[in-house]
C-alpha cells in the first residue's frame, strides 16, 4: 500500500431544504388554508479517526466531497428529510487544517474522535408558519439556507512513544524489526526506508510502546537534500527519541561526532521543541572491527559532554535489553539519570584553571588603576602645601604691619593727653 501522509480536498456541506407554498384542497373543505411544510436540514461534513488506517491514501484520488442537501417541503403539512451527516474516516493523528488561513481545525489524536469541519444547511419554513389572523393566505415561504464549503489539507502525524533518528544506513530498520513485529525493507544501500514504520514493542510486566522508523536525514536537509523534512513531523508526537550513531560508516566526512552535530542541527532547523525532546543515543554496527576502534574516543567526546552513550549491534543483538531499560525508564517515569554522565575531572580542572585566569586579569586592572590614582592626590598635596606655607609667609607680615600702626598711633594719643591736662589745671 502507498504511504501517504499529506493531501489537499475539497468538502461541502450540504443545503438546506426549501419550505413549500401549499393550500388545503379537499371536497367538501371550503377555503382551506395553507399547509406548505418546512424543508430539512442539509448534512454536515464530519471527521472520525479510525485506528484501522494508517495512511490518506483514499483521499489523493478522490478530493471532493459533498454532503447531501435536504429535501423541499411538501403539501399536507409534510416537511422535507433531512440529510445525514458525511462521515469521512481518517487515520488517528490527523492534523486537519484550512488551506486558506492555515487555522488547525482539528487534530484527532484519539481512536473515535469527531470533529464537525462543515456544518449543513438549515431547512426552510413553509407558509403554513406565517398564517395570521390578518394574513390568512400567505403565498410566500423561506428559503433553505446554504451548507458551508472549505478547502482543507490534511496532515498525517503518526502517533509513537518513540522514535528512531540517524544517517541513512545506520540501523534503524534493523533495530525496528528486532524489539517489534514491524517488517520494514532492509538492504544495505542509502535511503532504502522509504516511508515511516510503526512497530509494537512488548517491554518487561505486560508494558508496551509504540516505535516509529522515519527515513535517514543527512547534512542539508532543510534546503531540501535527501528526502528532506517531509517525515520529521511522524516523530514530533514521539516522548523519546533514539538517535542511531553509525559507527562503520565510511566515506569523506562521516565520524560519528560530527554525523550527531550536523543531525541535531537540522532538528534545531526544522523545531526547536523537537531539538529538545529527550535523546537516547546508540552506537551501533559494533560487530564491525573497525567500528570498536571509534567507540572509545567517541564515548570520551560524549562524557565531556555529559551525554551517555549506549554501545549496540543491531546484527547481533548486542545491549539491546540495555538501550531498551533506559528508553523505558524515560517513557514512563520520565527520569533521565541513565542518559547523563558526569564529566571527566579534567574537564572540569580545564574549566577552573579558565574561571582562574578571568579573575587574575581583573584583578591587576584595579591595583593599577589604584596605583595610577595615588600619586596624583600626593602631587595634589604637594602643590597644596606651598600654598599653606606662602600664606603662613604672608602672617607674620601683616602682625608686623598692625604693630607700626599700634605704634604710629600711639604717641599721637599720648600727645592729646599731654595737652588736655594743663587746659584743666588752668581751669581750676
């Protein structure tokens, strides 16, 4: 069966029916009046997730949809029937949007759910409605109302509780059909998993969950390299996310640092919340000699990152139980202890030996910003003081100053009593 997970459709709902304009014709009934019925409702157009499809396969061929109209209303008091709702079935994560606005009407992420996208039309009333005492013969009745129409593109997120990331030929569909049922196309050149699978993994005590194997992405996918984006959005659902180092790998470029930097990149390009979404990293292909060979300095590299690394062979079966505890550990109690590592105490020697150097630097920036402050108060003393001394210079002779006119004036005084006392002594 094609895999298809992005359609674009047209739906209509349908018109309401028109009410009647009738009269009561009968013998022996004279002037009868009127008995025009109403029209029915038009269907609506409604959405159901069914957990039966995994695909919208349906839907690239045939793209219009139309709900049926109501019935006109009739004589003898007979109203129209009302059409039933259009029912269009789809597979359970479904993100149904507008392709006009691109307003997300509904995701239908539950078995059964239902979402009304177009409502039908209401019927119209017959003249008998608006019989009166003084309008006893209306000859007029209302119209049925018209159903609504969209134009939608459906988006198809598959729902896992994890999902496997990595470079094409890394695994992934290996290790799939090793912990589940799933039966994907393995073979052993680039990009042979050509749509996303879904497998059912039974864990320890009866608990289980569901894993999704999506295509490789490689360096570039944002500008459309590979298959590009198109089947990021089937893991974005997921809690947990495997990312499948490929330690055999050869060729110009390929190191399993560096393929685990550029994948993480494009996930940062395509949504930062899926960047952020717990990572559970694997070394596989370790059958290989050559791939053993990289295991230690790969682990070294991680450690400092603080990342653990899960070392497997999905040929043989190798840590499989190992990488599936920590994936399950992190599914349904959500810790992630077993996915950290402390870093290495050289790393964090490196680390205060830096914090060090930073607090060195500032500190002789101060002391000579102090030093170069202080002689300039000492040269701005120094210039004081002279000051000080000139103007205790300038005291002695301003005292000498007072005594020669203490003493000018002096003997004038002297000299006026002198006089004054034989003026008296005449007097007498």
């Amino acid at each position: 069966m094609k895999f298809v997970d992005e359609v674009r459709i047209y739906v209509k709902a349908g018109d309401g029916g028109n009410g009647a304009v009738a009269f009561r014709r009968e013998k022996y009934v004279d002037r009868g009046g009127p008995n025009g019925g109403d029209g029915g409702d038009g269907g609506s157009v409604v959405f159901e997730a069914d957990p039966q499809l995994t695909t919208l396969l349906d839907y690239r061929y045939q793209q219009h949809h139309r709900a049926r109209n109501g019935e006109n209303g009739m004589g003898s008091d007979c109203n129209g029937r009302s059409s039933e709702d259009l029912v269009l079935k789809v597979p359970v994560g479904t993100l149904i949007r507008d392709a006009d606005t691109e307003e997300v009407l509904a995701d239908l992420n539950t078995a059964g759910e239902r979402m009304v996208v177009c409502k039908g039309g209401r019927g119209g009333l017959g003249n008998m409605n608006f019989a009166t005492s003084t309008r006893q013969t209306p000859r007029f009745a209302q119209d049925g109302t018209k159903g609504e129409e969209r134009t939608l593109r459906l988006e198809l997120k598959l729902l896992a509780d994890v999902g496997l990331l990595g470079f094409p030929n890394a695994g992934k569909s290996t290790l799939i059909s090793i912990v589940s049922r799933a039966r994907p196309k393995i073979a052993d050149y680039p990009f042979t998993t050509l749509v996303p699978n879904l497998g059912l993994v039974q864990y320890k005590d009866g608990l289980s969950f569901v894993m999704a194997d999506i295509p490789g992405i490689i360096e570039g996918a944002s500008e459309g390299v590979g298959l590009g984006h198109q089947f990021l959005r089937h893991v974005e659902r997921c809690k947990v996310l495997i990312h499948l180092l490929d330690m055999g790998a050869e060729g110009e470029g390929r190191e399993p640092l560096r393929d685990f930097d550029v994948l993480n990149e494009e996930l940062r390009k395509y949504s930062e919340e899926l960047s952020r979404k717990p990572q559970v990293v694997a070394a596989n292909k370790l059958d290989l000699p050559h791939a053993q060979e990289r295991l230690g300095p790969l682990t070294e590299e991680m450690r400092e990152r603080g990342i653990a690394v899960f070392p497997v062979s999905c040929a043989t079966g190798l840590g499989m139980q190992q990488l599936l505890d920590a994936v399950a550990e992190v599914l349904f109690t959500g810790r992630t202890d077993k996915l950290r590592v402390e870093p290495p105490p050289k790393a964090r020697e490196k680390k205060a030996p830096a914090k060090k150097a930073a607090a060195a630097k500032k500190t002789p920036t101060k002391k000579a910003t102090a030093t170069k402050k202080t002689p300039a108060k000492k040269a701005a003393v120094v210039k004081k003081a002279p000051a000080r001394k000139a103007a205790a210079k300038k005291a002695p002779a301003r005292k000498a100053a007072a005594k020669r006119v203490a003493t000018k004036k002096a003997p004038a005084r002297r000299a006026a009593v002198k006089k004054a006392a034989p003026k008296r002594a005449r007097r007498s």
